[in-house]
C-alpha cells in the first residue's frame, strides 16, 4: 500500500510539474535607450567600453538594461514565476500554466510576444535519450602535471615567452565552483587577486562556493587556473576569472539557457574577454522541451541565439562540443553549434579522436567542431586537490580556452574574429577539415608567430585601403612593391567570401556585390600576410 501511494504521489508531482510551462516573452521596448548610449557608463563598465571601443563594437539598444517596472508587474501576475531576463533580447523568463502565461498578453501592453519552451503544446514529439552534459570521474591518476595537453596545443611556448594571462578577463559559466576559495591549488589566484567575483544564477546570490553544488566547474576552471609547484600548470594561470553558476546539474530545463544568457551579458558589462562553457542542451526532462536535431543549425535555440549576440559584442566564446558521439543524437549541441563560437572536440593523449565526441554535420552552417583539444585523460584538480584525469569535452574546451586567453594577450590590438580565425588556420588539418576533428589541433605557438609576421611584413608599406567603410570599390594607396599580392576577404564567421589578385597596375578592388556587413581583408605575398578591418554599407 505505502509503494502505491508513493507510486502515486510521485506521478502528481510529475504531472503538477510539466503543468508548469516554460516560456519567453518578448517585451515591446526600454527605458533611456538613447541617454544611456550617449552616456554607457550607466549601463557597462569602464573595461567594457575599452574592450569595445579598442574592437570597433557598438555599443546600442541591446546593452541597455530590461525596464524593471515591467519584470515587476510581470512578478505580480497570477500563476507566474520570473526565472530569468536578458537586456540582449529585451526578454524575460517566466513559468506558469499555459493558460496564466497566454493571459500576460491581454493584460500587459508591453509584451510584444511569447514564446514557449514547448514548441507544440498538442504536438508530443519523439523523447530522446538523456545524456549528461557533465563528465564524471574516470579514473584517479596521479599524473603529476599538465604537460601533455597544455604541450599538444604548443601553450607552453606561449607561457616560455611569458604570455600567461596577465590582464586578461575569462569568465567560466558552469554548474558549481565547491572549495575553489580554500583549495591550495587555487591559492596562487586567489593570493594575485584574480577572482574578480561570482554570482549563482539559479539561487540568485553569490555563492558559488556550496560544498553541495557540483564539482564540474572547479575541474574546468583548474584546467585553466589551476597550479600546483612542480605538479600542475593550468593554461592560462595568470588571467583574472569570474565565476558563474548557469547549470542545474540535477535536472534538464531550458531555464538554464536563459541563465546563460543572462551570465554572458553580464560579463559582457565587466568587460569579460572570454568565456567558457563546457555544458550544451539538447533535450529536458519534459520531452515536449525538446530540441531537434535540425535546432542545430547554428541560430535556433535560445542560447544560441544569445552566443552569437555575445560573439557581436566583442567577446571570445569557446565551448565544448558535447560527448554524444557514441549516442544517437551525436552531434553538438547549442550553444556550440552557434557561427559565433569556437567549438571544441576532444581527443586521446596521441591526438587521436575520442570517440564520445560530439561531431559536426551539413546541419551547421560553419565547420563543427571548430577544432580539438585533449579530452580523453584530461589531468585536471578535483575539490580535494587531487590531480586525477577525467574525460570529456568539458575539459579540451577550457584547456584551449586558457591557450587563446594567452594568445589574445600577446596579439591586444586583434579582436574576437582575428584571433578565432588564427587559431583554425594554425590547425593541424586545416586545408582538410572533417565533423569529427574539425580543422585540427592548434598549434599557438605558430598562430602567435603568423600574427607577429603581419606587423613585420610590409613594414616599409604605408599603402591603406580606402574609403572604408565602402559602398563598393576600395583603393590602394601608396602601394609601390613589385611583388604580387592575394588578397582574401572573410566575414566575421571566417568563411572566405572573395578572392583577388593585386599589382603595381592594379590597386582597385570592387565589392558592391558583397551584403552590407563586416569584413576582414587579408592581404598575402610569400607566406607572409596582414590584415585589415573593411564596412560595406
């Protein structure tokens, strides 16, 4: 009888939950839209007015905050909870019954739509097979150091030529940071001052320290800033970091992408260069949530859409591929299927494919994954500063993560595209990118070395390309070498869009065909190039 009636309090507590509907909605406008802009300081911090200013990215309407008067009546409706909002797509996150949730659009003038998590109401689609996006202990192996997988991207040359971080901002959205404040392997951060903060999304204070919560992102963030003398050296020891809880490791709910967007435009505002991710979503507990396959193509799902906003506003994003490749659904999940970031696949120690690895396919509109990292016998620092190895995507994407925080910091005058499209071209495979590898393992050491080349070569060139921004046609002025030149233009996802061949006789370059848009113009002769931001409009 007692099983029974567990049995069947157990079946209404699920039904009363999935009753519960998870929605988006949309709002019609913003307070001070245009005195805020005029004025950013209001709205961002000074390193994040630098950061955007030193990038050429424009500060406008999404960086202004959501009216709070309209989430507080949204707060007071009946039957409804406010989970989360993001200024990026002036939305807010709410849950309630279907029919509470409909009853905000007669009721508020200032909600412009909704949209449900649940994108058929009536229509049930197929339940996918859940698969944890957080890795678990495979074995403990007393490793000693980091070597290999900080040797196999070469981000010890970058750490010989003393680029290990300094002054640069990463954030780390993950599902929990227990002990980091009193591990010893933590306490060359936190001695330097470099934990500038932390906020937990889900319980809305800043403690992200709970000994209860998820070890996942102190494993991810020790790959990175981790370090233990004579023992272990994370990549990027010497950034500052910020700590962002986003992920209810428990449960499946799309509520957490809405907290990742909120983290990411919060990071935005303190000037964050990069952040890493080493969580995706693809399915939740509530089948009806679901996403498809075909979502992930690059600017569907929720959190996707809210990475390339974030790729737009000048910050680096790098996060895991997922570890679905021995699953049915096998290929990454949002928001690394997004054009906006840098998607990282795991390898063994040798360099070869780890098989759990999620991989790209046709459904992408850029090659996924970007590129790969060790994530088959990760050595990474668990909450009792024990080096143990674990597997997964969740740690190649924060071990390169800190590599390209290293490289950022040796190349300042690039932005988020420039250093992205190094990274790739430095690839070990990239003329002959798959879905499995991408375009390869980086080599930093030789995007660094190509980077330096651009400042050198041409150096006696004072030749600039004009009018930019174009409504077409760019010139060549004070171009007088006798050698060849190519001249490649991409956009701001990497793809190359156009070829040309220039010359002493031949300085005049028409692109009136291209879309309006950003573009960079990479200028080649003898393996050596440089490159130059280009505004159609």
């Amino acid at each position: 009888m007692k099983k029974c009636l567990l049995l069947l309090i157990m079946l209404c507590t699920q039904l009363s939950l999935f009753a519960q509907q998870d929605a988006w909605v949309y709002l019609t406008d913003k307070q001070n839209v245009s005195s805020s802009i005029s004025n950013p300081i209001t709205i961002l911090s000074q390193k994040a007015i630098d950061r955007k200013n030193a990038h050429g990215v424009i500060i406008d309407a999404r960086d202004v905050p959501v009216n709070e008067t309209y989430i507080s009546q949204l707060k007071s409706a009946t039957g409804i909870t406010v989970m989360a909002k993001s200024k990026w797509f002036n939305a807010v996150h709410v849950r309630g019954s279907e029919t509470d949730i409909k009853n905000l659009t007669s009721t508020f003038s200032f909600i412009n739509n909704i949209d449900f998590a649940d994108k058929s109401l009536t229509l049930k689609t197929v339940q996918q097979k859940k698969v944890s996006k957080l890795e678990t202990i495979a074995t403990i192996f007393n490793y000693g150091n980091a070597a290999n997988q900080i040797q196999m991207i070469k981000g010890d040359k970058l750490h010989i030529a003393n680029y290990t971080g300094t002054g640069m901002t990463v954030a780390v959205l993950d599902a929990g940071f227990p002990n980091v404040n009193t591990m010893s392997s933590f306490s060359y951060l936190r001695n330097a001052g470099n934990i500038l903060g932390g906020y937990d999304f889900l319980n809305r204070n800043d403690n992200v320290y709970l000994n209860n919560a998820s070890s996942h992102g102190t494993w991810v963030l020790s790959t990175m800033a981790g370090y233990i003398q004579d023992q272990y050296v994370g990549t990027a020891p010497d950034a500052a970091y910020y700590l962002f809880i986003t992920e209810d490791a428990p449960t499946e709910n799309p509520v957490e992408e809405s907290y990742w967007v909120e983290a990411a435009e919060r990071a935005d505002s303190l000037g964050v260069d990069v952040i890493n991710t080493s969580l995706g979503y693809t399915t939740f507990d509530n089948a009806s949530y679901n996403h498809a396959p075909a979502d992930m193509n690059g600017n569907t799902t929720y959190i996707t859409k809210g990475a390339n906003i974030a790729f737009g506003k000048g910050m680096l994003l790098v996060n895991s591929a997922g570890n679905d490749g021995n699953y049915s659904w096998q290929i990454v999940g949002a928001p690394a299927d997004a054009t906006g970031v840098l998607t990282v696949g795991a390898v063994k120690a040798d360099g070869t494919y780890a098989s759990f690895s999620s991989v790209g396919s046709a459904i992408q509109p850029t090659q996924k994954p970007d590129v790969v990292a060790q994530g088959q016998a990760s050595v990474v620092i668990d909450i009792n500063d024990v080096i143990v190895s674990l597997d997964g995507t969740s740690f190649s994407s924060p071990i390169l993560a800190g590599g390209i925080v290293c490289l950022w910091e040796a190349l300042p005058n690039l932005n988020n595209n420039q250093i992205i499209q190094l990274v790739r071209e430095s690839a070990s495979q990239y003329n002959n990118p798959d879905y499995s590898l991408g375009y390869g393992i980086p080599n930093l050491e030789l995007a660094l070395n190509n980077a330096l080349s651009l400042d050198d070569f041409l150096s006696g060139q004072e030749f600039k390309l004009f009018p930019n921004p174009t409504k077409g046609p760019i010139y060549l002025s004070n171009f007088y070498s006798d050698n060849q030149f190519e001249i490649g233009l991409y956009d701001m996802i990497g793809k190359k869009v156009f070829d040309f061949q220039l010359n002493t006789s031949q300085k005049q370059i028409d692109i009136s065909f291209l879309s309006n848009g950003v573009y960079i113009a990479k200028i080649q002769s003898k393996g050596k190039s440089k490159m130059f931001k280009i505004v159609k409009n």
